[in-house]
C-alpha cells in the first residue's frame, strides 16, 4: 500500500528484467510494519509455497520476515532488504538477510526539514528546486560496522 514500498518493487522486477534474470513473483505480502503480521504472512507463504528461493523486504517489519525465515530453515532462501536498523544488522550478521540498501535517513530528514524553512523562509524560488539525491549504501556482513 506504501507508494515508496511498491516503487522498489517496481525497480527490482524492471532490473530483472533489464538483466533477463528468469524469475516469477510469487506472492506479494502486506505487513503494515508489524513483525507480528510479517512472521504469519511469510511462514504462511513459505509453507504454501515451499520452491520461493527469494524474499525481498521492501518496508519495516524485517525482525518479523526474519523469524519466519529461521523458522523455516531453508538456506536456499535468498533474502534481502532495507536500512540498518537494530534487526537488519544482526539478520545480516546471521547470513539469514545476505544484505540491506540503506539511504542516509538522517541527511534525508535533515534535508526535508532544511527545504521546508527554506520555503517558509521564501528562500526557495517557484519551480527551481533542485533534486537531493543521497547516495545508496549497500551493507553485507564484512561492512555492516562502516
């Protein structure tokens, strides 16, 4: 439902295909960032469907995915997802996340709340705002403590 959520989706399956990586969504799975919902939505969808080789966590919720993938126990699972938190990093230390895509929240936060003085403070010029774009940051085990 989260329009950044479904945008990763959408970039992931484009550069499948841009790579011509065979692949089949199996099922897409909302867990509202509950690690509640994401532990019985992903145990429900690797028992209904034993063959998923992948799990791609787009949102929060990733203590949750994580559980269910120990759980599971099948380490033919490829799973991946987003931002260093707390559950993400020991997942990734674990091998049971193989890495995340985090994006500098902090200088994005700093920099929403910076434009927005700017436009309250008349700073900003009408239809000559400059894009910001932070850089991607892609964190497996040997780099989780950079």
């Amino acid at each position: 439902n989260m329009l950044g959520h479904n945008l990763r989706i959408k970039g992931f399956e484009d550069e499948l295909k841009n790579q011509k990586v065979p692949y089949q969504i199996i099922s897409i799975v909302e867990s509202f960032d509950s690690d509640i919902r994401a532990q019985q939505v992903t145990s429900e969808a690797l028992k209904k469907y034993p063959f998923i080789n992948c799990v791609y966590i787009t949102g929060g919720a990733v203590q949750g995915v994580g559980s269910a993938l120990i759980a599971h126990d099948d380490p033919k699972i490829f799973a991946m997802g987003f931002d260093e938190l707390y559950a993400t990093k020991q997942l990734v230390s674990e091998g049971i996340i193989k890495f995340v895509i985090c994006q500098q929240p902090r200088r994005q936060g700093y920099h929403a709340v910076k434009r927005a003085y700017q436009a309250v403070a008349g700073q900003i010029i009408e239809g000559n705002v400059q894009d910001f774009i932070t850089d991607t940051i892609i964190k497996i085990k040997p780099n989780l403590g950079r």
